[in-house]
C-alpha cells in the first residue's frame, strides 16, 4: 500500500517490517473491514475519547464487538510511533471482522493540501455515489478506487459525493461545509460519517456564535454560497476553491474565524494533555 510509511507496523499485536503489508492484509478487499486514522501530533494522540467511541460505534453497527480498550489502543500507537521514531503522523488501525479476524496498524502518509490548498483553496468534483452505511467507517473499495481514479483524470483534491436524489453529502475522505451570511451549512448526521474533526468544528462554531444549519444541500442550490470549505483527521479545514464548476471565495471572514480557532483548539488540547501525568489511562 502506497500510503504507509516508516519502517514496522503491528499485525496482530506484533511487529513487522513495512513491506510485509501487503502480504499481511490479502483480504482488505473481499473481507469486512472496520478502519480508523488517528492523527498523532508531538505523540499526542488527538481526540483519543471521540475516536474510540466512533471506533465503537462502527463495531456495534456491524453487529460485532471491539477487541481493545481505549488503554490499548492507545498503547498500541504509542508502541508504533516509538518502534518508527516517528512523532507524528495519521495512523490507520485496520480492523478484519470478517471470518479470519485480525487487526493491522501502521502509520500513514498525510493526504494533505500544500500550503498554496490551504491559502488559494482546493479543487473537488462531483461523484455520484453514496455510501451504503454512513455512519460506520467501514472500507468500501468500489467507492475508495472509483473517487482515485476520477480524482487524477480531473487533478483534484477531492470527490464530493452526490446521493441518488441530487444531494451533496460528504468528501469521499472529508467533511463538507458550505458558508452563507455567517451561517455554517452541513449535511445530517444520518447521511455523513460523522467526523471527528466535523465535531469540533461544530463545537468551536457554537462558541464562535455561528449558526449552523443542518440541511442537505442539492447540486442546482451550490452557488448560492459564499464558501465551501473541507474537514478531516489529517486535512484538518481546508478551503474549497471549486465544487464541479462552481467557485467560491476562499477569504470569507467565518472561514477564517474557524481555521484560526481549529488551530488554537487543537494546539490548547495537546497543552492540556502533556500537563497530565497519566493521561493514557
């Protein structure tokens, strides 16, 4: 898998050299798969709390019971982040809950905008797709390859899905906003898979005093808006320049607002967990 980097990863609660992955997890594409990225910045790992109960939420829509604590799960990183001599980083934790059940973590490469995506905006396209459960994070290789492959014939950042009924819903690895008279516009929880990231800026909006409406939006009512913007794990807020071709302004004042606080919201949240002594338990 292209996207890993480092040198070990944990199969099974043991580590093996990197280039063993593929060898490793032969079934990611026909076997059930539950997965989660954790962001991991100064060996913090952020929002570990709404991480593990969106991890154990996927498990119980499925029907299936997680085989970790928070503790460990948490010690598991730890463990990768120390075997790698790495600091920071997204980490994906693969979970096979299929008839050979298993479990895989390694670290990532950031799928991220460069500095010119988080001043000038990104370009996304339109995918009419949708996923089949939204709420739990389950791998969907049709879906995942599909947007790959649209996204380098367009040289884009990003496919916006749009549902059978016309409605956008999600990045295909992101949250979408939409911005209108200082209102902040999101889709449903029931339609998206509710973001972590999603969650804080919905958090860090209400502290702000800015509105948020939750209604889907239709691809004819797009251009009504004055800015579109994407969330993630490893992305954080990225301003969206063009959706199919529609463009909006990347200078809107509540964008702003939101991306400067995210930051200060996440710096102030690793302060507060390197001041605590014991704080993986």
């Amino acid at each position: 898998m292209s996207d890993a980097i480092g040198n070990v990863l944990l199969f099974n609660g043991k580590s093996e050299p990197i280039s063993r992955l593929d060898e490793l997890n032969p079934k990611i594409e026909t076997e059930k798969i539950i997965y989660e990225v954790i962001r991991v910045v100064d060996l913090v790992p952020l929002f570990i709390n709404d991480y593990f109960e969106r991890l154990s939420n996927s498990f119980g829509l499925l029907q299936k019971q997680l085989p970790f604590s928070k503790t460990e799960i948490i010690e598991l990183v730890m463990q990768l982040f120390s075997l790698n001599k790495i600091q920071e980083g997204p980490v994906k934790l693969v979970f096979g809950v299929g008839e050979s059940p298993f479990n895989l973590l390694y670290i990532m490469k950031a799928h991220v905008p460069d500095k010119g995506g988080y001043e000038n905006g990104v370009k996304t396209i339109l995918l009419f797709a949708e996923r089949d459960n939204p709420n739990a994070k389950v791998w969907n290789a049709e879906l995942r390859y599909r947007s790959i492959y649209e996204l380098e014939k367009s040289a884009a950042y990003e496919a916006i899905l749009v549902n059978k009924d016309g409605y956008l819903t999600e990045g295909s690895r992101s949250n979408l906003f939409f911005v209108k008279d200082r209102k902040l516009y999101t889709c449903p929880d029931n339609f998206v898979l509710p973001g972590i990231t999603r969650k804080k800026v919905l958090e860090i909006a209400g502290l702000a005093g800015i509105e948020v409406v939750f209604e889907p939006i239709h691809e004819r009512e797009i251009s009504r808006f004055d800015a579109a913007f994407l969330s993630g794990t490893s992305r954080k807020i990225v301003p969206v320049r063009q959706i199919g071709e529609t463009t909006f302004s990347t200078q809107n004042e509540v964008l702003k607002i939101l991306m400067d606080r995210f930051d200060l919201y996440v710096a102030n949240y690793i302060a507060e967990i390197k001041k605590r002594v014991n704080y993986r338990s």
